[in-house]
C-alpha cells in the first residue's frame, strides 16, 4: 500500500511529467549560472534570469500561472506584472540615472555622434530579421539588443514582441557581458596603430549648473520629439537630476540601491521565467542568438567608423577607439577602449574620454527604441 | 515588410537617430556659451567646504569606476586611516563609499 | 522622400502637439525645480513634484493614461495607483513616526494645547473657501494646506477633492518651505519683547516605558474617536513604536531610509503628474494658493495667541514663541522658534521646548483631517 | 446645540460601537505588544502583528474593507493583496535564504534525517485536530505550527484555512520564542547526560563550489518531487545563491535588509489585522493555541529521539542534544541545544553542529509543507 | 454651504480637535503620574550596557538633528579615530550613523 | 477524515519527508565525492587575495552568530583600528558588517 501511495505521488510529481524540452532548459539555465558565477557575465541579471529560467521549466510548478477568476495565480505570475506593464525596466532606468555621470559627455558633447553611430547594429539586424521572415515587431525588437542595453530592449520587447523576451533579454545581457571579447578584433581590424596611439586633450570642466540642466532639457526635447520614449528617458533623467541637485541624497541613494536591486530581482526572475521550452526551444531562439551578434558587431563597426572619420575631421585629436564605446553597455564599453588604448601606447587614458560616447549610447539606444516603437508599437 | 522598406525605414531612423542627438548637440553648446556669459551670476550656492566637496566628488563616480590604489604621500598609513576615518565621519558617508586618490601631506614652511 | 518622413514624425510628435498651457505648465515646473534646488524648498517633495508636472505636460506622452480593456496604462498611472487609494501618504506616516521623538510632548503635554490652536488656519481657510464657492469638499481638503503636513494633505484631498490635488500639494509643500518667511513677521507683531525673551524649563526626562506606550495609547484613543483617521495615526504611531520599542530596530531603519523614500518618489511623482494643464491653469489654482497663504498665517496666529494666553496663566514661564511651531512643518517650525527666541535673548534655546508643539501639530492635522473627512467623506 | 453634535459625533465614533470581544481582542493585542517588547519574543513578527491586532479591533476604521466596485477599500486590505496571493511569505524566504549558511549541514548531510525527525509534531498535532473536528485542510495547517517556521506557516494557512490565519500565525511565532522554554526539559527527560555531554567533531571545511551547487541542486529536486513548494524553496534557495555565488553582493544585501524588512512589517500588520474578534474569539482559537505546543513539543522528541539513535548507530559520536535544533526556528533552537550541551559538560561547545539540523528543519518543513498542500491543496 | 453652517462647523470642528487633544493631555498627564507611582517595578529591563546604550541614543536623534562638532579634551585626533573605529566595530553601527559630541580622557590618579 | 485515514496519512507523509531528505543526503554525499576527485581542476578561480577572503568569510555568519571578541595579538589598539579601518576601505565592507576575530602581528625572523 505504501508502494501504491508513493507511485501516486511519483506520477503527480514533476519527475514523471518532465519532457526532455525542459530538461535542455535546465540545463542551459545551468550553463547561464556557471558564466554568471564563475566567468561573472553580467551576474546582476543573468544569474537571476538563469534562475527564473529553471523555476519555469521544472515541470508542474505553476509559478507563471495566470490568475483566472478566484483561482490563484502562481508567485512569479504576479511579480511579471511589473515587466509587463513596462514598470520594472523604467525603476531600472531611474537608478542608473543616478548613478551616471553625464559630465564627460557635456564636456564633449561631440560624443552624441558617436552614440548615435553605435546604434548601426540595430537596423542591420533589424533588416536581416525581417529579410528571413520575423514580423516587423520582432524585427525591431531583435535589433535593439544591438543598443547594448538591457532594461531598453525589455521594455521594447514587452511592448512589441512579448513572446521574443527571454530569448532577446538573455541575448542582450550575453553579448554585453562578452564585449571584451567581440569588440577588440573590431577595433584593431579597423583602425591603424596611428590612430590608436592619440593622446585626447584633457575634458574641460563642467559646472554644477549645466549638470543639473541637461536632464531637465533632454527630457523635454526628447519626450517632445519621440513621446513613445517618456517612460525610459523621463525616469533616466529623474534618476540622474537627483543625483546632481545635491539636495536630495536620500532620494539618489534609495534609487541606485534598495529600489533598483529589488527590480532587478524582479525583472530577472520573472523575465527568466517567461522561458518556457515550448517558447524558448524554436529556431527563432538561434536567430536571435545569431542576429544580436550581429547587431553588436555593426554598433561597434558604426561607433568606430564615425569615430575614424571625427578623427580625419579633428585633425588627429579624437582617438577613434572611443567610438566603440558608443554602444552603451556602460562601463564595460569604455573600459575596453581603455584597455586598447593604453595597448597600443602605455601613457594612453581613454577611459574618461570614452565615457562621453558610453553615455551618449544610453541615450542613443533610448532614442532609437522610441522611433521604432512609434513605427511598429 | 519587404527588403527595400524595411532599408528604408533603416535609413530614415537611423538618420533620426543622429537628427535627435545632433540637437542635443546643439542644446549643449548653446547652454554651454549661455553659462559661459552669465557663470558669475549663476553660480549655484554650494554649502559643502570645498575640500569635502572632492571627496564627495570622488565617491559619486559610481560603483562601476574601479578606485585603483590608494597613494600615500608624505603620511604614515596611521594618520591616513585616521584622516579616512574623520572625513567618513564628519561627512556622515561610510568608509565603503568613499574613495579616496591619494593623501598627500602638505608641506609647511 | 526624407523630408515628407520628417514632417510626418514632426506631425506626430509633441511639438506639433503642444499647447500654450502646457508651454506654461513646464515653465511652472522648471520654476519649482528652480525652488527645490536652489532655494532648497522641501526638496525631497518639490524636486520629484516638478519633475512629474513636467513629465505630465510634455503631450503625447500618455503617462498618466489610464489602462482600459486590454490596452495598456501608462507608467505613472500604475504608479499613481498608491496615491489613489492612499497606500502611500499612509507609508510615509509610517516612516515619520519612526524618525519622531515624541519625547519632548510627553515632557510637557501642555504642548497638545498649542498644536491644536494651530490647526485655527484650517478653519478659517475652510470658512472663506465655502463662501467663495468651492464645495464642503473642497473647502476642507483647501482648509488642510493650514495643517501644514503634506501627507495629511496629500490624503484628505485624495479623498475629498481629487481634482485639486497637484494644486494643494504644491501649495503645501511650498508654504512649509516658506515657514521661515511666512512666521517671523507674525511673531514680532503678536508678542512683546518680553515675552519672547522668557527662557523655559528644562525639560523633564521621559522614561522607556512612557515613550513606547504612547503611540499604543494614542492610537487607540484618536481611532476609537475618529475612525477615519485610522490609516494616517495608525501608521505613524506603528512606525514611532518601532522606534521606541528598540526591539526592531531594523523594522524601523527600513521604514524611515529605504520604504520612505521609494514611497517619496513614486508619491512625488505621481501627484505631479496629475498637475495637466485644465486641471491646474483654472482661476481655482490661484485661489488655492491664496487660500493656503491665509491657512498658514492664521495657523501661525493660532498657536501664537494660545502661546501668549499660556504665557500670561503660567505666570510667564511659557515663551508664546514656541505657539508658531504648532503648525507641525517638523522640523523646520520649530527652528524658526529657536532662531526668533535666540534673537530676543541670545541665550534662549527653545528647540527643544518648540519640538512638543511641533509633534503636536502632526496630530493636531490627523485629527483636524479626520474630523473634515467624517463631516465630509 | 453643540452638545447635540458632540451626542452625534460619539455616537458615530468606535467608543459607540465597540463590543466587548473587540476589548478582549484590544487587551490580547497589548500583552502581544508586552511580549515581543519585554520579553522579546521574536519582535520582528509579534510586534507588528500585535499592532495589526489592536488596528483591527477599533471598529469602523474599516482598514481591511475589500473594494468594491468603485468604492474604496482599506489600507491594510490593500497591502494583504501579498498575503493573500502568497508573495509575502515567498519574499521573507528568499532574504532568510540569503542570511542562511548551510555549510554546517553540507559538512555533515546527516543532519537533515535530525531536520526530517523534527517534522514529527506536524504530524500528530494533524492527527489530533482530525480527530476532534477540523477539517483535514485546517488540520494540516495546524500541524505546520510544530514546523516552527513562520513564512511557512502563514504560506500553507493561506492556501489551506485561511480563516485561522490569525491564530496560527500568532501561535507559531508565540511559540518559537518559547523555544528556550518548551525544549530544555524535553531534552533532560530524554537524553542521559553522558549523552549530553558528548563533544561532536569538528566539521569539514565545504568548498565554495558545494555551497553554490547546493541550492541547484535541491531547488531541482525538491520543486521536481513537489511542485507545490516550488514557491518556498525555490526563493528560499535564489536567496542562498545570491548570498553563496559572491558576485550579486548587492542583490543579497537587499534581500537580507531593505526588502524582508519592508515584507515583514507589511505581512505582519495586515496578518494581525485578520484577527478580527469574530474570527479570533472562538474554541477553535484555543484548540490550535493548544495543539500547536503538542506539535512543538512531538517535533522536539522526535528530533531527539533519532538524535539518540545516532548517537547509538555511530558509536556515541554525536551528541542527540542536537536533534532537537531539527525544529527550525533558527538560530533559537540551535542556541538552546549549545546551552544545554554547555551544561552537561562546559567544555562542549554544541552551536556549529546544531545549524546543520536547524537548516536542515528549515527545508524539512518546507517539504512536509508541501506535502500537505499536494493532498489537500 | 450656507456662511453660518460653515461657521458653525468650524466652530465645532476646533473643539473637538481641542477636546480630542486635551484628553490626549489628560491621557499623558495620568499615565506620567501611574509610572510615578509603579516607577521601580516598572522599570524596562535595558541589555545594552550603559556607555553604548549612550552613544545609541546620540545617534538616534533623528536626521534633523544637526550633529554640531565633535570636540576632543586630552585625546589626540588618533585615539579618536581610533575609538571611533572601535565603537562602531563592537555596536554594528556604520560610524556614519553614530553621533560622538566629544572624547575625554579620564585622568588616572 | 477518519482517525485511521488521518494515521495513514501521517505515517506517509512523514515517511515521505524522511524520503526527500534522504534523497538530499545522498545527492550531497555524491556531490562531495565528486568534488573530492575533480577537486584541482574544478576549483572555482577566486580573485580575493587569501586573507581579504577569510575576512569577507568570517564576516558572512549571518547577523545571528554573535561575533565574540576582538583578540589582539601583539599590536597595539591604534594598529588594530588602522588595520581594521583599511580592510573596510579596500574591501568596500562597511566597519559594521565586518568581523573580526583576532589580529596578530607576525614576527619577522
Ligand atoms: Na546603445
Ligand atoms: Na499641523
Ligand atoms: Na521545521
């Protein structure tokens, strides 16, 4: 009779209804653990989306399902609202407005063209996606993993792709944490040792005032010209306009620590657990997986085209290296143009000079995920 | 969407891309120039001493920039825990959010 | 070709959108701004206010917009879901109690007696409101701007009179930071030389057990008495037990760093953002403030009369100045008390003595606000 | 006249309507708020549900009414949404998760059949309360309470029997405080003092390769086996790979400060406020008061008792005073066992080797808890 | 509503916000007067020794506050710092939240 | 439910939790052992210098595990305050969350 009961149990328990789907799942949520952990890929997100990702796919759990009626909704069901409703990725946004500093980007505002260039990689991929066969939607959404900023392509996502998000997110945050990686050959295969060697001249500085401005004015022109993008750039600028009043510590700090870490858990687990096999398992995943390398690589190749061409421009002053930096992914961007400079000459400090670009990037993917959601939302 | 438009549409945002940041390009030399001529005036009150200031300065560069090592110059490491110690104090941040370049002893004549 | 694009995008974007109010509405919040950061106005409150008329007012941007069927809200309408339904007011109640030493009330009750006289501007303001022709409604949540507590503020107008929110808060907030322009005149007219010279008696010491069962006593005697004023008395005394019990200390860090200030911003936020254009460019808005101005004075007056009557039946040992610090506005009120007093007689020091009425006034407006909602609710 | 509104006031106040049960509810809710501030009995909880307690009991302050249709609902209704829907609990176990070193048990794995003993109280107190009347789901969630685990319990009485969530609740964490009181005699009963003066060997070191596989491993196999607890362990074990990975340091501060503080002080008032005078006042209320100190008393001697076969089956290497820390209620239970250890022999030094049972509990009763819900859910 | 009826229910509106204070006046003034009485058996059983509990309750002033300067009798500025550093090791308390008015040193006889 | 059912239950179920965590003493067991052999080439690359690691390990025992007291071992106060107030800087530890259970100076042959 014990016997019978615990064979009961058996074939009510997940270990009798896993399929081998989920058991791949679990496994690549293993795999997206061990870089996480041991190869520290974007451990904030990844470690906490790999997590949602192998909740979601142990079988019988129920943590995604939905509320109907006074039947209950399971735990993580509840928590995605937040990702749904698009309020997780702007919290996310406010807190790192307060903990960027737009100062080098002020001080050079040149750098705008480089963050504007750096978003090449979008609609490269976003035509390659719709030249295979994703709708536009989609397509939009697998390019704007080439703006190289997490929180920007969930919100796009959830708004134009839904069913694309764990595939786009986990893309996104991979090939951010694998930027030292794609970047390097780029940068050497096109630019000349020359180049690379340029010393920039010492960024001016900049005021209390114009810092304490420039959130307030982008906020107005950008959400006057692209309304789609307000909930991005409004909290981003928020975020940072905290930070440089000087008169709201508490506010500033409560934004880049409690409140955005509990969203990151938030958004991580529950953005993980939208992976179930029967979404993630197609070969639409691959094509993502494929297109968003593409899409980084053409944002770097834009971000460094420009940066040549400010180079002839400038008449030697601005090293083009600073250009890759154009395509977010703060402040892994700019540590790699660091890295390379100093390479190629050891007395070389590009970091805060990379920055400016780094930055501008933010902005740049924001702008660019406003247009395409004004276009297709 | 076919090939062509879908380029097309990739060429019009990308342009507007570059429209929309080439205008805050714009914004920021013009204010720029604006507080250039009116800096005496404008300056903002800044109640913080100005060797507070820094290292508040210092410690905002957020969590990302690495602080790379900490150069004593002209003090022992005692006084230069003591000095760390005071500053977190009397500036009410904790140790482990400041950052701090370099101490350096100033010479007296 | 490209230029048809533009005009299109130009077309649909706010510019061609924006009204001349709206124009206004982001002059209103760049001057708030101005106010909160250098001027230092109540920043936590005003910054966040602002910034939230700004967001409101920039057309298009649909961040106030409600979530109808299956189409999705905006940000700031989910957001404002806490202001709604009073959730956050009452969290903020929460993390004021646990930052309030009720110490120096306890010391010396009498202090009650002042805070009640204070909420005289309520009254007055109700009174001309009524007669000016704003409903009972509205005329009492205009009256509470006297109480001189935002949150109380906050939640009886959203209560009362929801259209006028933005309008009151930035009333509120505004005139508690102008506590320091708006009371000194009024005492140097109302009390003689003399009596603002009067230095008090220390302070008794209050013991453990006093402090921690006050906010039990008081909570159970006000919302036995005016049930609707549970949320807001309920919460601040639950936060100052946390404080005063010692045993949860944790509980009570939390409620007055990291909850306190997430609700801030979302709260500050939100209520700006329901400042658009007709709702706040009515000839009602200027009245509000005119109202609110009158609020704050004969509050002032109120507790500076009953201060003087305590000084003359004390035999002189209550200084009348510590009356004006009644109007709660913790703890800027209070400081204006001291400063005035020390100007009198350099050797005063009524901060402490000041700080009774000061926490006395936070009730005072509780139960003033629990009175107008059960007459009015 | 004014005596008449005065008559019409009270007769609308809570002094008018308050009934006798709701005196006696107001009185427990005061020796509630006596024991967790002087005696200390697990404040964090008992604290704030006391205060929940005394909110709920002053009539028509209505802070749970539901909403309906457009009318609003209370305040505490609102924040009971996460009870309700089983966040809270969830949420309180990811930051324990993340507080929680299982090295001790990793080191010595036999300690979780100590933490399977120990659920031996949840199991007769569910046999009794079948016998005398409940039904076989509040049964079961009177049992839990000899889990000695207060998320786990409140999560299992919300699915289960929601209308004794109150008297649970209260009687677990009552209780766990009591620990100190309940064991200590049990253990002298049942053990002999050569065996509490056993001196255990000290523990392997655990590589920090285990301690990160661990929580996998047993969120695997655990939510595999019943994927009714996949909401409890699952958090319970993110948490602990937060903590364990090193590389979302920030992530796991939150969730050991900020975000279970805030969790707790809203679980804990709006489960107080369940406990209206209707609810609470019943035998029911004594019936659980009194099988949940037979559930914790059955779990300690079965703790100890395959405590003392261990020490038998390992030739007197273990010391069974540490089978009684199987419990849960960390880190009492543990402590409790060091004391006593400490008393038979003072050179004993019991504390590291009772974690290993008392995490061990923790996942124990999870399980258990599970189980009940697969049967009875 | 009518000039007199809303007279009228400001009139009654500030007296019951003066009755319900008073009887929060009455409440404190009797409760002072029970602790009086029962002042030693009621006595709240404190574990914090007394020299921390001190610095607990200079910290726990609330952030209004404002700390004033921290002065040193017959201590040098690194035995400050140095205390500083211990008291906030021993409490668990960040120095940024403890509040020191000043450090004397106790003369040895 | 019947008292028999309700016995049978009990007895299955709890037999069912001896089973899980029987289950999970096995996976560790076989874990250990793995590790055990592959021990060389799975270790986990760790970038904390040795001593910062047993720091941040002591420091981790959660808030419950009261920390004893400071030891000191041939220094003197002012040094161990130094010490204590650099690790916190270096570490990005707050003073509060670290433990530190004895500081020992090392004689130098
Ligand atoms: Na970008
Ligand atoms: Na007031
Ligand atoms: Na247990």
């Amino acid at each position: 009779m014990f016997i019978d009961a615990l064979k009961t149990i058996w074939a009510e328990s997940g270990f009798a209804a896993i399929t081998w789907q989920q058991l791949v799942m679990i496994a690549i949520a293993c795999v997206l653990i061990y870089l996480a952990i041991v190869k520290k890929f974007e451990p904030l997100l990844l470690l906490t989306i790999a997590f949602g990702v192998l909740l979601a796919n142990l079988p019988l759990a129920g943590l995604m399902k939905e509320e109907i009626g006074s039947e209950q909704g399971g735990l993580l069901h509840y928590l995605y609202l937040g990702v749904k409703k698009g309020i997780y990725p702007s919290l996310i946004f406010l807190g790192i407005g307060a903990m960027t500093d737009f100062g080098p980007l002020i001080a050079r505002p040149s750098s705008l063209f480089l963050g504007a260039a750096a978003q090449f990689g979008i609609f490269i991929a976003f035509t390659i996606a719709n030249l295979i066969g994703f709708t536009p939607q989609e397509a939009a959404s697998i390019g704007i993993i080439g703006g190289a900023d997490g929180p920007t392509a969930i919100f796009t996502t959830t708004r134009l792709a839904p069913d694309l998000l764990p595939a786009i997110a986990i893309a996104a945050y991979s090939y951010m944490a694998l930027i030292p990686m794609i970047q390097p050959p780029l940068m050497r295969l096109l630019t000349t040792k020359k180049e690379r060697e340029v010393k920039m001249e010492q960024l001016r500085e900049v005021s209390k005032l114009e810092k304490i401005c420039f959130p307030i004015v982008v906020t107005i022109f950008c959400v006057l010209l692209l309304p789609s993008v307000a909930p991005l750039i409004g909290m981003l600028m928020l975020g940072n306009l905290f930070r440089e009043s000087g008169v709201v510590e508490r506010l500033s700090d409560t934004a880049q620590n409690a409140l955005i870490n509990i969203v990151t858990i938030f958004l991580g687990v529950t953005v993980g657990a939208t992976a179930n096999a029967e979404r993630f398992l197609r070969p639409e995943t691959l094509a993502i997986i494929g297109l968003g390398l593409v899409a980084f690589m053409f944002s770097t190749i834009g971000g460094l085209l420009l940066g040549k061409l400010m180079y002839k421009l400038s008449g030697g002053k601005i090293n083009p290296l600073i250009g890759s930096a154009g395509v977010s992914a703060v402040p892994m961007a700019a540590r790699v143009s660091q890295i390379e400079g100093q390479k190629a000459n050891p007395g070389n400090f590009l970091l805060m000079h990379a920055m400016g670009p780094n930055v501008a990037g933010v902005i740049g993917s924001a702008v660019a995920a406003g247009i395409l959601m004004a276009l297709f939302g | 969407m076919s090939f062509f438009d879908s380029i097309l549409v990739s060429i019009f945002s990308m342009a507007l891309v570059f429209l929309v940041l080439a205008s805050l390009y714009a914004l920021i030399q013009i204010f720029a120039k604006l507080v250039g001529i009116f800096k005496h005036e404008a300056a903002l009150p800044v109640n913080v001493p100005a060797e507070q200031a820094e290292v508040l300065d210092e410690g905002a560069k957020g969590p990302e920039v690495s602080a790379g090592e900490l150069r004593l110059k002209g003090v022992d490491e005692k006084t230069a825990a003591m000095i760390m110690a005071i500053i977190s104090h009397e500036s009410g941040i904790p140790l482990s959010e400041l950052q701090f370049k370099s101490i350096k002893a100033i010479e007296q004549s």
